[in-house]
C-alpha cells in the first residue's frame, strides 16, 4: 500500500491560513445572523462563569457571552481593518507613483513629506485624528488609514522607478506615449502586485490599531462589542484571577493577525520568487 506524499511545511501553511480565514469569514457573517446581541444588555446573575457548554469561552464581569462578543468585536475589527487597508493603499499608491513616475525636485518634495510623517509615531498620530470625533467606528477607520499609507507609497515608488529603467518603457516613450499613458497603461498595471500584498499585509496592522484606540478608551463606545474595549474591560478580573475575558478576545486578535500574514508570505513568494530562492538557499 503506496503511503500518502509528505506535505511540505509551505502546503501545510497554506492549508492553516486557508481553513483559518475561511472560519473567521464565516463565523463574522453567519453569527450575527443566527444569534442577534443586545450589546447592552446585561445578566448580572451569569457573572463570571468559567467556561463551560453552555457558555464556551464563559462569560464576562456583567454575565455577557465572551464568545459571542468576541464574534462581534472581530467582526467590527475586521470592518476597521479591511475599509482602512484599502483607503491606505488608494492613498500610498497614488502618492508613490506620481512621485515615482515624476522623478526630480516632484520625487524629492513628496518623499521628504513622507519622512515627515513617517517621523510621528502612528498610534499617537492616530490618537491625534481620533480625538476630534466622536468616539465611532469611521473616525478609527479615518484615522488608520491616513496613518499607514506611508509604507505602500514607498513600496510603490521604488516598484516604479525599477519598473521606469525597463526597456519596454524606454520603447513606449521613444513611439509617442505621454506620460499619463506610460503611467497607465505600463506603470500602474506592475505596481498592483505589490500594492495588493501592502494591503493585505495591513488588515491584521489595522485590526491591531483599532484594538489599541478602543483598548485606550479612544475607539468604540465602550458599550460596543470591540476586542480592545473586552480586553479592556477584564483587566479587573484578571487580576483577581478570571483570565478567560482576557484571554480570548486575545486570541480573536493574534490567530486572524497569524492567519492573514502566512497568506501574505505565500503571495510574497509568488510575485517574488527570486526572494524564494534566496530564502532556500
């Protein structure tokens, strides 16, 4: 009987991260669905159980599902990090590829802009923006993504200024091409690769720093079901040793966080496969 090929570590990555995704996708859309919350209702009589089958992950210091409020917090996570990943990486790639694609003293102010901001630490930057709103879901997004562009407009300058020396662009240039039609037609099309990865890449930063901002009172209203706000709240209990309203909504945070990035890598390695072959070696 012929044994079943080894998987490789690569495989197995692909398969967690997958399955991993897959279950957070379904669990963020189904579970609202099926069991509705009243984020605040209270049942001071369930206080603190540990976990069991009736509660799965317990419940917290005023009798709510840990586990159904963690549901609802990664749900909003996700919400934060997705629509703020994509606001970011609209603005990086727009700001890094007209300075890539303008070169010169345009290249040089633009850049010097980046390092500018990039010299304000982003949680306090984003501390900064929240600040003047209300406390909301869109002001967290707001403020996440006009703090993480910074990266892709990097990524995508030096993608452009490596794309700029190819000789098909020297070829467009040389037939009539103007400049907006270079940048559309030949510029824009090979930085999507690498603008794609940074936006995946910063969904599990985005879920972090609205967990943070929420965590330091500035995101959610604390009345709503956010990871920051649950972790939060424990604080107390954990202390006086009930560590599952802590531990839990941690974990909501760090296994999506691992998940999103082992896709990451696989897709890293696949636009890039030279950096594959290096890490191989």
């Amino acid at each position: 009987m012929p044994l079943l090929p080894a998987l490789s570590a690569r495989t197995v990555r692909v398969r967690v991260s997958v399955g991993l995704v897959a279950a957070v996708a379904g669990a963020v859309l189904l579970v609202p669905l099926l069991f509705p919350l009243d984020e605040q209702a209270v049942d001071m009589a369930n206080k603190l159980h540990p976990p069991s089958w009736a509660h799965l992950f317990g419940t917290d210091d005023l009798g709510r599902d840990v586990l159904l409020r963690s549901v609802y917090g990664l749900r909003v996570s996700l919400l934060v990090g997705v629509v703020a990943a994509l606001t970011a990486t609209v603005i990086g790639t727009a700001v890094g590829a007209a300075a890539g694609a303008s070169g010169g003293r345009v290249d040089r102010l633009v850049m010097r802009v980046v390092d500018v901001f990039s010299s304000v630490p982003h949680l306090l930057l984003g501390i900064f923006i929240v600040a003047m709103f209300r406390p909301g879901v869109w002001p967290v997004v707001i403020s996440v993504g006009l703090t993480h562009w910074l990266s892709t407009a990097r990524i995508v300058r030096a993608e452009v200024l490596s794309l700029r020396s190819r000789p098909y662009i020297d070829a467009a240039i040389s037939g009539g091409a103007s400049r907006w039609r270079v940048g559309v037609r030949h510029l824009l099309p090979g930085v999507l690769p690498q603008a794609g990865l940074a936006a995946v890449l910063m969904v599990p930063h985005a879920i972090w720093h609205e967990s943070a901002l929420s965590f330091l009172g500035l995101g959610l209203p604390t009345h709503r079901a956010s990871l920051g706000n649950m972790i939060q709240d424990a604080r107390g209990t954990l202390l006086a040793g009930d560590w599952w309203p802590t531990l839990f909504p941690g974990l909501f945070i760090i296994v999506p966080t691992l998940a999103i990035a082992g896709l990451a890598g696989v897709w890293r390695e696949r636009i890039n496969p030279r950096r594959r072959s290096e890490l191989m070696l």
